[in-house]
C-alpha cells in the first residue's frame, strides 16, 4: 500500500484541479443562479483560467528547468512538452472566454454551462498532454469530446447547431471506438498500456505483430479524426459552420493542438521504433489534407466553413512538421500550434463581434467595405488573415517558414514543395476577405447600418492579446524558439 | 495442464446441467400455443409498432441518470471491499469522489431535470 | 522587458529608432485626420530620437571598441540572424546626422506643407523614412541593413509620388524605385554569395575576416562588386544616377531630406560601412573609382545647362556623391565620411532654401525667381549663399575642409590624373553654384510689377499650385500669406519662421562644423589616427594642392560672375553659344534616351519577347489551367463534401480499410 501512495505526486496535477474545482463552482452557481449571476460565469471561469496558466508556469518548478515529473505510476507525466501544450490550451480557451461574454448576453444564452463545458473540455486537453498511458488518455480525449459536442449544439434553437453536435457526436463516438479498438489491440500485443512500457516492449520484441500493427492504424485513424486529417475530415466544415462562433474559434485551436499532443506523444515516444511503417502513410496524409483542404476552402463563401477548410489545411502543415521529426520538426509543431492558436482565435473573434444576432452575417460579402466603416477591425482581421496565409512579418510566416525548412532539412523535399504551394493557393482565399474589406463597396449601405459591429471591452482585448502574439512570434521568433526547443527536449 | 482439468469439469458439467434442462423441458413441458406467446419478448414493449411513434425524450433523461448515478455504486463495491486495507487515504479520495457527483445532483436537482412535468 | 530598462544606452537605441515606427502607426491608424496633432506626434517622436541620439553619442564618444547589442532574430537550423544594433563612431555619427536634419526638416514642413491635403500622410511617410533610415544605419548585420534598406527605398517611393494626383510625379516615383531596384538585386546577390561563401553576415565579423584575409579574394571581390551595385542604385551613380533628379518632384523638404542629404548617402554610408571589406579588394576599389569620378564630372555637366533650381542641386548632389565615392574608393576613409557629414548639412540647407523660393514664387525656374525679386527674401538670400560657398570649397566653410581632406587623398594616390578630375570637378561646381545665386541675385530685369502667383510658366507645378491655392481658400490663407503681404519676411508670420529657423541653424552647422575636422577625425579613426598621420593631407607638402583647389573654386566663382553676376552680363552663360553640348547636357547625356533604347532594343525587342511568350503561353496558361483547376476541384470536392452523414461514415470506414491495407501489406 505505501508504494501506490508514494507514487501519487499530488502536485502534478495541480492545474487540472484548479480547472475542476472552478467548473464545479461555475455548476453550483448556475444551480443557485439569481438573474444577477449571470455576468460572472465568464470572469469566474477567466480567474480559474488564469490560476492554471500560473500553476502551469510555476509548478512544480520553473519552465525552464527541465523538469520531469511522473505521477500515478507513470499514467501521468509533466514535462515540459506538456506544460507547453497546456500553455497553448488555456491561451486558447482564455480568449475563448473573452469573445464569449458579449456573444452569449445577445444570444440571450447566459448559463453557466457553457463555461463549465469549455473549461471540462480544457481539462480534457491536458490530461491527453500529460498522459504517460493510453488509457489516460483515452479519459482526456473522452472528456474533450463529450464537452465538445454538447458545446457545438449549444445555440440549440438554431438548426446548424443541432445538426452540427448531432454529427459530430455520431462521427466522433465512431472515431473513439477506433481509438479504444487501437489501445486494445496494441494492450494485446504488448501487455501494457504505459506508453514507456510500450516503447520498450516493442523495442525489445521486434515489430511484426499483426495486432500490434493494426492497434497503431487504429490509433492514427482516432487521432487522425480529431485533428480533421483527410480522409478523416468529413465532419469539420458541417461542425465550425454551424457551431456558435466562438465555440468553432475554440475547436480549431485547441482540441486540435490536444489531438497533436497525444498524436506526437504517443507515436515519437511510443512507438518510435515503428516509424519506418506509419512514414508513408503520414506523407499522403499530410499531402491529401494540404491540398484537399485548400482546394475546397476555394469556393466557399461562409467564411467560418471556410476557415473550417482552412483549418484542415493547416492541420496538413503541422502534420507536414510531425513527419519531419527531429528536434526542428517537433520543435515547428509547437510554434506554429502556438502561433495558429492566436491568428484563428484573433480572426474568429472578429467574425464573432461582425456575425450579428444569430450570425446572419457570416459572408465573405458581409466583410465589403468593412475597411472604411471600422478601421481597426479590418486592421486586425487583415493581420490574423495575413498570418493564416503565411505573410511576413507575421507569426504565420515563420511557422511555416520552420515547417518548411525541417521538412527539407529531413529529405522531404516532394511534401515542402507540395506546402508551398499550397500556402500560394491559399493566399488567394484570405485576400479575397482583404480584398472586399478594402476595395469593395458594401453591398447596401442600410443593410450594413442596421448590422453594426458589436466590439466589447473582453472582447478588444482578445483580439489585442492575438495581434500581439502573431506579430510578436513573427518579428521575434528566437525566444519562442528557445522555449520550443526546451519542449521538445522533453520528449527525447 | 492439471491444474486445468478442474475448470474443464467444470464446463462440462455446467454445460451439462443447461443442456439437460433444455431437453427435459422440451420432452416433458406441456405446449400450449397461442399468437401473443409467439411474439418475440422485448421488455414489455409491443414489437411491432408504426416507426412514427415517438417516445418522450423525458425516458431517456431518467434512463441516462439512471446509468450515471450506478456506476457510482459500481465504483463504490471494490472500495468497500479493500476500505480497511486503504484506511484513511481511501476514505478521502472516496469523499471527494462522492462529492463531485453530489455537485451534480444538486446540479441535476436544481435544474429541473429530475421533475417529469414542467 | 526588464532587459530594457537596466542599460540606459539600449533603452536609448530602442527609443531613438522605433519612436519614428510608432508615430507612423499612430498618424496611419488613428489621427489621418487630424492634421496638426499628426505632425506634433512625429515631430514629438524625431526630436526624442534626437536627443536619444545625443545621448548615445555623448554616452559612447570614449568607447573605443564598437558596442553590440545582437539578439538571435531568426533561428533556423545552424544559420543564425542577428537583429540588433552596432554603435561604433561612424553609426552614432549617421545617426546624429539624420536624425538632425529629420528633425529640422519635420519643422519646416510645418510651413510648407502647411495647409495641404495630404499632411498626415507627409508626416507618417516622414516617420517611416526616420524609423528605416535609424534602423538601417545601427544594423549589426548585413541582412537588417538590406531590409531597412529597402524600406527606406519604399518612403522614398511614396515621398517622391507624395503628389500622386500628378501624372510626373508617379512616374518618378516609380522609376526610382525601379532604378534603385536594379542596384540592389546587385546588392542582394552579392550578400548571397557573401552567405554561402563566408557564411556570416555581421558586419564587424566582415570587417576582420577581410582585413585578416581570412576570405579569397576572389569572393571578395566578388560580392564587393556586387555589393557595390546597391551603392549605384542608391546613391545615384553612374550610369544608374537620372532617377535622382526626377527623384525631384517630391516636396522640396523631401528632397532635402531623402535626396540629398541623408537617403542617397545611405550608398554611401554602406560602403564605409563595410570599408575594411571593400579596401582588400583592390579591384573593387578601382572600380569604385573610376565609376565615382564619371560620375561627378557628368553630372556635374548636367548641372549647368539646367535652369531648374532643384535639379541644380540634384546634378550636385550626385556629382558629390561620386566626389564622396572617389574619396572612399581612393582609401580615404575619413575623407569620404567627413565630406558626407558636411555635405548633409550644406545641401540640406540648399535645399531648404530653394524651397523658400519655390513656397514663395510658385516656380522651380531660377530665372522666374529672379525676376520675381528673390533677393528680396534676406533670410534664404544668404543662408543659400553660404551654402553655395560650402558646396565650391571657400573657407571658411565646412565644405572647403571636406573637399580638402577628398583633394588630398587623391593626391596622395600615385596616378594623378584622378586629382585633376577632382579639381575640374570643383571648378565646374562652383561655376553651376554661383551660376544660380547670381541668376536669382542679379535679375536681368527685376519686374517688380509682376505678382508672384502669376508666374506660371512650369506646367508641371500647376497642380501644386491649384492644390496650395484652394487650401488657401479652405481655411489657411492667413497662415500662407498670400495676397498683401507678399515678398516681406515679417508679414508671414509663423509658417516663414517655421521655415527659417531650420535654414538658421544648418547655416550656423555649416559655418562651424570645418573647424571640428580634427575632433571627428580622431572620434572616427580612434588610436589609427595618429597611425595614418592624418590621411585628410594636411603636410606641409600640401600647401600647393590646398591653394590650387581654393583657387579652382574661386575661380568658378569668377568664371559665373563674368557670365551671370556683372552689371550686363548676358546671363546666358557659355554653354548657349554651344548648342550641341547645351543639349548633352540638357539631355543628361543621353543616358536616359540609351537606357531607353537599350531596354527598348534588347529588353523589349528580345528577350521580352521570349518572355512574353513564355509569360502568355507557359506561366498564365499554367496559372490558367491551375486556377481553373484547382477550383473546379474545389466545386468537385465540395460536391463530393455533402455533408450527408452515412456518406461521411463510408468514406471513414473506407479509409480505415485503405490504412489497414497499407499496414498489412
């Protein structure tokens, strides 16, 4: 008995605990809600946000320090690839929080579930970051998902929004029975579940296990589903399109980046030794969603399922990066994790201030003139789309630009290629949105009176903390380098 | 292997008891036929029913609640089991888990969701 | 950020050059239409980086070691991109310079610019040109000094077509952008191969590698050629030098600021930035010579068959830029950055002073100033006389030592022929100089009666004119001053101060700055001085060469006052009894006609041909096919995307089935 105990190391998970309580409080305050509490589930749930990003940065000790932390015989693991993974988390789902207060008092969906959901989900995220074993993981994903389709539909008297959750519940309760199918078989075949366990196990017996095999196409086929890789990317556009605004900007950054993490970990710490089998498979994956989601992003006219298809793409370049490998591949996933969190987030709280009541306004059409009429906006949504696209001096750029040199750097020259294109391609769909802010004339100057802008306070402030974090990763790429690179140590 | 020949008695023996309850019923239990009897059994529900008939989403609700609040008992049983042998640090955690989903009672509770006519 | 505020000099570097940044954010995004408070912030932001200069000057005037400060800008792999700043000597000397004349040039634009529709935009380009030009001239490495570079090339652009609504302007905007593009291509060719051969970029690094030739010297030579091209565009050498005078149609305070005194000079600057690397490369440096010194007598010749008075000092300033390029390429280090600092100060200050008369007469022709009565207006009358006696070497001006310490390293060069060059050049110069200041002084007939308004005679500053004429009536006609109170220095109030305080004090600069020769040569060179023993030529031995070059000016000097000055002069000059070399000169030598002939001939004749072809057929067709392509694939996939649910499953659990048959077999 003294040894379970010994190995139970409380304070690793710290952040997550904060996250739990202050969504059981947000639950008890919503049970015992008096019209007057509504204002503060956001600045509630803001608080326990921030309390975890300090416990993430200060605990157990410094970012820097290289430490490693193993709890709960090894199911659970803090090193500094997690911490930066829930760094990347609760940034997403803070300004999350800040582009949802004013949304949901003009849609008249104050309750308090929406941020216990939101911070359930970011719970989720980080147990996948931390977990040291498969079942672990299972539990974050499980968590994450469940938060997510129930979020996805919350605008429930809008029919998108029910069609949205009610998909990507079907799709997703299929991908998880892949992913448990996958941790079952390769369980099977190894005779554990620890992801260290496993590593040495394949090590040292060698490979060919057929169970072992299918247990891993299982795994990339769930990850693969939760990252919207093609081919497993069907239920992405139907879900941000018809998902409230600030909820699609939420999925795009963080679950995504969550699915990465365990992805990453699980395949470089897990099963490194079988890489030569997934290599191929990862290279048309990584193609397939470059250009498929480019492609169709072309000719759409929403621009939230635009940036859905966008956003597919951008999983192809991370996934471009994984493939790379090594220290700079690893290292051009978490930068350009990090900087995609800020330029989507940054560009869907400016769909969400321009979407009006209910989002009619949701069309590239919808955005003409909006340089003249609101300066700032335009400014502001010019940026995060100049990132997006992979303009300097942005931080989109140089993500890109370190995608692409680990990619050569590691011989995949065919795939770099095939990259650059299509962020040539891509440029063309966020200049079109630029383009009709700047050089076009609203369509009907009443129509875009009567559909002012709603800019609130939280919500300037998000979009100043995501200008801020695009322009400062492009001009100032070495210190986040640095930090990266001690990520990425962690995972050796 | 010997240590196994004990389970394999085992099945054949309980193998053996289902098997011969099955054929003495059939020789000796008398057979009354009629329409309702010959309907598949389903829980009380009639099997044929028109599609169009909608269940109130309140059975499921309770159905759900149901589920959750029974594995609560499941965890219960091996902590239960082993509750001198944890002692105080089982105790505890126990606590905190009941706790948790005492908040959600309370949740369900306030919310409404556990009254059938609102 | 703590970094920042524990070493007050950093903290200085960062304020001097990214204030200039801030305040063109600001006037760009949020005060476009708050004219006034627009220039006060730039004008709040340029006199901090004075001060902030100022102070890094007073701070590291003893340092004798160049001071860094490099952070790791752009990691990728093993190549590693510093961005910082290099304070050495000659970077807070640059930096004192530009800041200064930014300074006094914002200021007077507060007079000449007063009133027109475009000021918010002026002063944001103005504090863009501030930030890039800072920017550039502190740059540790050569990478950030390419791209402020070309940033200071892009405020140059959208200066030079400030007035966009006319048709010249544009269209010298572009072709000095253009222009200076050629130069750089070479220029960025050359860090190229500077990359790949040596594979560091920093400055200081180049220096001691060259001087310890620690680099072949073919690549040397090489990439310095190369490099040099950059210095061709941008400081208007030849055969790149005629967007400079068209450069012209900008803002007169633009022209003294980008044109003359401090953007062109950036060549110049960037060759004495990296001299060490330049001067152990012989070859180069005789290139760099020869080009300098064709240069300097061209378009010294160009400047005196023109009656536009900003084109005079445009042609002056390109021929002192091949002056200052002959200085350098020569091996006068100190020579060559002595005379860019004294040339900053006396031809902005000639600029500044025509822009007087140009606000005030509505007319770039110096006859039409004259005749409108220019000696009327004191102030500029002889501020602009002073700067003419700099610009011909007179003492005690600043610009006599400059030239000087230029004359005595050529002669100190063993082929003499390049001195002679030097004083031709002298000559002619103080011949256009005094040329124009007795044009404007001593009118064939001052016609009193006429108004300066109507003095129309240019077309192309009509539209300046229609612009300044309806502001006027706007609103701001007190401050202009026009209609009762024309030619009288009192009666214009605050806008003519605005304009004569900065004429003021660069005069004062360009009396005083000669007799500091000594000090900066030794801040400069530091502990080499006393090793080179002077390279400026001061011995005794030069006694001979100091008083044939004074000479040379004076008698310029004479030579314009026989033509242009006396009482019956025919102000006609010498060249109109030469009519065929009047119009070489007039037509810049026919450079621009060849570069035409020669684009048209080989450019557009051949290879655009091929070009053309290859343009319409393979490159837009490709584009072509592969727009239509990729969104008519677009259509299909998203066709094929219904959406429809149990679609959506099929396709997942195909795909499973295609992974497990990837892994399986």
């Amino acid at each position: 008995m003294e040894q379970v105990m010994s190995t139970i190391n409380l304070s690793a998970i710290y952040p997550e605990i904060i996250l739990t309580c202050f969504s059981l409080l947000i639950l008890l305050m919503q049970s015992f809600s008096t019209p007057r509490f509504k204002e503060y589930y956001g600045y509630v749930s803001l608080v326990g946000v921030l309390a975890a990003l300090a416990f993430v940065v200060m605990e157990p000790s410094s970012f820097f320090a290289q430490t490693v932390v193993y709890s709960f015989n090894d199911m659970w693991v803090v090193d500094n690839y997690a911490r930066f993974f829930k760094l990347i988390f609760l940034l997403g789902t803070g300004l999350t929080i800040l582009i949802s207060m004013k949304y949901l008092e003009d849609e008249a969906m104050q309750y308090g579930e929406y941020f216990a959901l939101i911070l359930f989900a970011t719970i989720g995220m980080m147990i996948m970051a931390s977990a040291g074993e498969l079942i672990t993981l299972f539990l974050g994903l499980e968590l994450m998902s469940l938060s997510l389709y129930v979020l996805a539909g919350y605008t429930r008297v809008r029919m998108v929004s029910n069609e949205a959750a009610l998909k990507y519940f079907i799709l997703g309760s299929f991908a998880t029975g892949f992913l448990l199918y996958g941790i079952a078989l390769i369980y099977g075949s190894t005779g554990t579940t620890s992801i260290r366990a496993v590593a040495a196990s394949v090590g040292k017996y060698g490979l060919y296990s057929p169970g072992l095999v299918m247990g891993m196409a299982m795994l990339v086929v769930a990850f693969g589903f939760k990252a919207a890789l093609v081919p497993f990317h069907m239920w992405t556009p139907d879900v941000y399109e018809g998902a409230p605004a600030p909820i699609t900007a939420f999925m795009s950054a963080g679950p995504k980046a969550a699915a990465f993490a365990a992805f990453a970990r699980v395949f470089m710490e897990g099963l490194p030794a079988l890489q030569m089998e997934w290599t191929w498979l990862i290279w048309i994956m990584a193609a397939l969603t470059m250009t498929i989601g480019n492609v169709i992003a072309l000719v759409q006219d929403n621009i939230k399922r635009m940036l859905a298809y966008s956003s597919i793409a951008h999983a192809g370049y991370v996934l471009v990066a994984f493939l790379a490998a090594g220290e700079l591949g690893i290292s051009s996933v978490l930068y350009y994790l990090l900087t995609y969190t800020f330029m989507n987030i940054g560009a869907f709280a400016i769909i969400t201030a321009l979407s009006g009541r209910g989002e009619p306004r949701v069309f590239v059409r919808d955005y003409q003139g909006l340089g003249f009429q609101h300066p700032f906006a335009a400014v502001a949504m010019s940026l995060f789309l100049f990132s997006l696209a992979g303009i300097p001096p942005t931080g989109g750029f140089m993500g890109k630009f370190y995608i692409f040199s680990a990619a050569v750097k590691e011989g995949y020259i065919g795939l770099a290629v095939i990259g650059v294109v299509n962020s040539v391609v891509s440029v063309y769909y966020y200049l079109r949105v630029t383009v009709a802010m700047y050089m076009e004339e609203p369509s009907s100057v009443r129509e875009a009176e009567a559909a002012a802008p709603i800019f609130s306070p939280a919500l300037v402030i998000a979009i100043f903390i995501s200008a801020y974090g695009v322009l400062s990763l492009g001009l100032f790429p070495s210190s986040y380098v640095a930090i990266v690179k001690q990520s990425f140590l962690a995972l050796q | 292997m010997s240590e196994y020949i004990h389970v394999l008695i085992m099945l054949v023996l309980a193998a053996a008891t289902a098997g011969g309850m099955l054929v003495a019923t059939s020789l000796i239990g008398p057979k009354k036929s009629f329409i309702d009897k010959m309907e598949p059994f389903e829980c009380g529900e009639s099997p044929i029913v028109s599609p169009k008939l909608r269940f109130s989403v309140k059975f499921y609700l309770v159905a759900l609640f149901f589920v959750i609040f029974d594995i609560e008992a499941v965890y219960a049983y091996p902590w239960a089991v082993l509750f001198k042998e944890l002692g105080l640090f089982g105790f505890i955690e126990m606590m905190i888990f009941l706790t948790i989903l005492a908040i959600g009672l309370i949740y369900v509770w306030r919310r409404g969701a556990l009254e059938w006519d609102r | 950020m703590s970094w920042l505020f524990k070493d007050p000099v950093l903290l200085a570097a960062v304020l001097c050059t990214w204030l200039p940044f801030l305040s063109m954010a600001v006037i760009l995004i949020f005060t476009r239409h708050k004219p006034q408070l627009s220039s006060y912030i730039s004008i709040g932001a340029v006199s901090t980086s004075l001060i902030c200069a100022l102070y890094l000057l007073i701070k590291l005037v003893h340092v004798g070691e160049p001071v860094e400060y490099r952070t790791a800008w752009l990691i990728a792999d093993d190549i590693i991109i510093p961005f910082g700043y290099l304070f050495d000597p000659l970077s807070l000397l640059m930096l004192l310079i530009v800041a200064v004349i930014s300074f006094l040039v914002q200021v007077y634009s507060l007079g000449y610019m007063a009133g027109d529709p475009g000021f918010s935009r002026y002063y944001a380009f103005q504090s863009l040109f501030a930030w890039a030009m800072m920017d550039m001239v502190i740059a540790p490495g050569m990478l950030q000094l390419y791209i402020f570079w070309e940033l200071v090339g892009l405020a140059s652009y959208l200066l030079i077509g400030f007035y966009y609504e006319k048709w010249s302007a544009g269209q010298a905007g572009k072709k000095a952008f253009v222009m200076t593009r050629l130069g750089d291509i070479g220029f960025f060719l050359g860090l190229i191969l500077l990359v790949l051969g040596f594979g560091d970029l920093g400055i200081v690094a180049m220096n001691e590698a060259a001087q310890a030739q620690a680099i072949p010297s073919y690549l040397i030579t090489a990439s310095a050629l190369l490099i040099f091209c950059g210095v061709i565009g941008k400081s208007a050498q030849f055969p790149l030098l005629t967007w400079l005078p068209d450069a012209m149609e900008g803002p007169t305070p633009v022209s003294a600021l980008l044109h003359s005194a401090t953007m062109v000079a950036a060549g110049v600057y960037m060759f004495s930035r990296i001299f060490p690397f330049f001067a152990a490369s012989p070859t180069a440096m005789a290139i760099a010579l020869a080009i300098g010194t064709i240069t300097m007598l061209l378009s010294s010749t160009m400047a005196m068959a023109t009656y536009d008075i900003k084109q005079v000092w445009a042609y002056s300033t390109v021929s002192q830029l091949g002056f200052m390029v002959m200085g350098l390429a020569a091996g006068g280090y100190f020579a060559g950055v002595f005379h860019l600092t004294t040339h900053a100060g006396f031809k902005a200050l000639l600029f500044l002073c025509s822009g007087v008369f140009i606000h005030e007469y509505h007319s770039n022709d110096m006859r039409d100033i004259g005749k409108g009565g220019g000696r009327s207006l004191k102030i500029p009358m002889v501020c602009m006389t002073v700067g003419a006696l700099a610009l011909s070497g007179v003492f005690p001006f600043s610009g006599f030592f400059s030239k000087e310490a230029i004359m005595g390293v050529l002669a100190a060069y063993p082929n003499k022929i390049w001195l002679l060059a030097g004083l031709l050049g002298a000559l002619m110069t103080a011949y256009y100089s005094f040329r124009l200041i007795f044009m404007i002084l001593f009118p064939k007939k001052v016609d009193a009666t006429m108004p300066h308004d109507a003095v129309h005679y240019h077309q192309e500053k009509d539209d300046k004119i229609q612009i300044d004429h309806e502001e006027a009536a706007a609103g701001h006609g007190a401050a202009h001053g026009h209609g009762s109170s024309h030619g009288h220095e009192e009666g214009h109030g605050n806008v003519f101060w605005y304009m004569a305080w900065p004429l003021i004090i660069l005069t004062t600069i360009t009396l005083v700055l000669g007799f500091f020769q000594h000090s900066l040569e030794g801040f400069l060179l530091g502990h080499a001085a006393d090793a080179h023993g002077g390279e400026g030529g001061h011995g005794a031995g030069h006694y001979a060469l100091l008083i044939a070059a004074v000479s040379m000016g004076l008698a310029g000097i004479a030579w314009a006052y026989y033509e242009f000055g006396r009482k019956g002069a025919s102000q006609e000059g010498f060249l109109a009894r030469l009519p065929k070399t009047q119009a070489l000169f007039a037509n810049r030598w026919y450079i621009d006609r060849f570069l035409r002939r020669f684009l048209d001939r080989a450019i557009y004749g051949g290879l655009t041909n091929v070009f053309t072809r290859n343009d319409r057929r393979v490159i837009d067709g490709g584009i072509d096919g592969f727009c239509l392509f990729t969104i008519g694939s677009g259509r299909l996939f998203s066709f094929l995307q219904s959406g429809m649910l149990q679609y959506n499953l099929l396709v997942m659990v195909a795909a499973v089935g295609l992974v497990v048959l990837y892994f399986v077999v």
